[in-house]
C-alpha cells in the first residue's frame, strides 16, 4: 500500500517533512494507558483489590458532588416524537444560533433524558449500595463525569453557573453572572455566543482510576463523548442547535467552576440554544 501524499513511510502525517514528535505527551500518555497482556494481572489484581473493599465500593457508589445552594428542580420535561433514526440523520453541528431563550421544558428534556440517573441497582458487591445507573456508558459504572451549565439565556433561571445533580434532577446554582463573564473563558466566535446555555462536563479522574489506573483516564474522556452525543441528539429531537466545542482556556474555565483543575477538571464542553 502506497502513502498518501500528506504520510510519511510509517502512515504517521507529515507536515512539510516534519513528522510529530513520538515524545509528545499525547503519545506518553496513550503509551502508559494502554493495556498489555503482560500487565493484565496487575490491573486484575488493581480490580479484584477495589471489588473485595465493600466500603471502598460504597465511597465510590456515594460520589455525586453536592454543593449547599437551593435546589432547582427540573420542570416536566418537553416531549418530542422524532425517532432516535431520525435525530441521528438529522443531527449536525450548529453554526450559529439564535439570540433566543430556551425553555425550561426544552432544558429539563435535555438534562433529564440525556444525563439523569435513571435505573437504581443493588451492587453485586455489596449488597447495601445502590448504584444509580444513567443513560450512557460509564467504565466500572463509577461516573467521573460531572456536569454544569452556564445559563445565559434560560427560562426560570438567572444567568449564571448551575451543577447538576442527575439523581435528585436539580441545579443548584453556585453563583450569578453576566453572559459576558460566562463566555470569557470559552474561545466562540461571535455568532456561537447567542447559543441559550453551556453544558459543560468535568472528569474526577480519581473516580475512574482507582479501580483501573491509568486507563480510567481514557474511561473518563470516552464517557463524556457518549454523554455528549446523548445530549446532541436530544437536541436535535427537541428542534434545537448543538455544538461540542473544544476551544476553551482550560484554567479559566475551572475557576468559574470553582474547580482546581487538577483532582477535578473540564474536558468537554457543548453550546445548547435554537437555530436561525
């Protein structure tokens, strides 16, 4: 098989003679998360060790982030009846948005269907912990993810930086703020700044990797893409825009989270809002 003309010899891309760098972090970090035959007895017996600490199961079963702020509990969710066939043909990165509220039926839709605890289990484990399953994968089923929004333009709430509990489906809201301070950290263009909201998803790395090590870490960062298309589509059944969005200044972001960025830190976020 003959290289494509912008491939060097190994298929690796080229860019004007120069290929990447093999010691580039992405590539000691995909080196140390990778799972070899070698080293599976170690990760069992990291497993096996997690799994025989029935408290250590219940700790991790308990981890859902709780702030002291009043809830907001969700409004009855809107109802849509596109087939999950069509959202999936339809769906597609917006472009811009519409300078328009979203309702708060449209947000509890999103929030509800997509992200929230839907399934209460009894651990095999231990048989006192509940673990509350939610519409998307999750290694272990431990959920480092943790999802916020910031509402700039929603129905029922004031602009500003919400968590979001999936179990209890309530927002709590951790402070006020003008779309101006919710957008600064984020990288949009201008006419990605009428989008209503932000769901913006953190990893607690520690959630994932004390069962498997480093790759929880990978665990972590493909939970938040199944979360994300979960939320793209409902969306798009909803009539709305979406847009995943990666150009985002990563320390800025955490401290409107109030986050250290380090046990806790961003690793996705999506524009929410209609479309012209």
């Amino acid at each position: 098989m003959v290289p494509s003309a912008d491939c060097n010899n190994d298929g690796a891309p080229d860019l004007h003679g120069e290929s990447f760098d093999t010691d580039a972090a992405f590539e000691v970090f995909h080196e140390n998360s990778k799972y070899w035959r070698v080293s599976r007895l170690v990760v069992g017996y990291r497993i096996a060790r997690f799994l025989s600490v029935p408290r250590l199961v219940a700790q991790v079963a308990s981890c859902f982030k709780r702030y002291d702020a009043p809830p907001h509990f969700l409004a009855e969710p809107e109802t849509t009846d596109l087939s999950l066939i069509g959202a999936l043909q339809r769906r597609q990165s917006a472009t811009r948005f519409a300078d328009s509220a979203l309702s708060s039926r449209e947000l509890s839709a999103l929030l509800t269907h997509a992200l929230s605890c839907s399934r209460p289990l009894q651990s095999a484990v231990n048989k006192a912990v509940t673990i509350f399953r939610r519409p998307y994968p999750s290694g272990g089923a431990l959920y480092p993810i943790e999802f916020y929004l910031l509402a700039m333009a929603v129905d029922g709430l004031k602009p500003g930086v919400y968590h979001f509990d999936p179990r209890a489906r309530a927002l709590r809201c951790l402070r006020e703020a003008p779309r101006d301070e919710l957008m600064h950290p984020l990288e949009a263009l201008e006419h990605q700044r009428h989008a209503s909201a932000v769901i913006v998803m953190t990893a607690i790395f520690r959630r994932s990797t004390i069962k498997y090590g480093n790759r929880g870490y990978r665990f972590a960062l493909i939970e938040s893409g199944h979360a994300a298309q979960n939320v793209a589509l409902m969306a798009t059944a909803l009539g709305l825009g979406s847009l995943s969005w990666g150009a985002y200044f990563d320390d800025e972001l955490n401290t409107l989270l109030g986050i250290d960025g380090v046990s806790e830190s961003v690793v996705n976020t999506l524009f929410i809002g209609a479309v012209p």
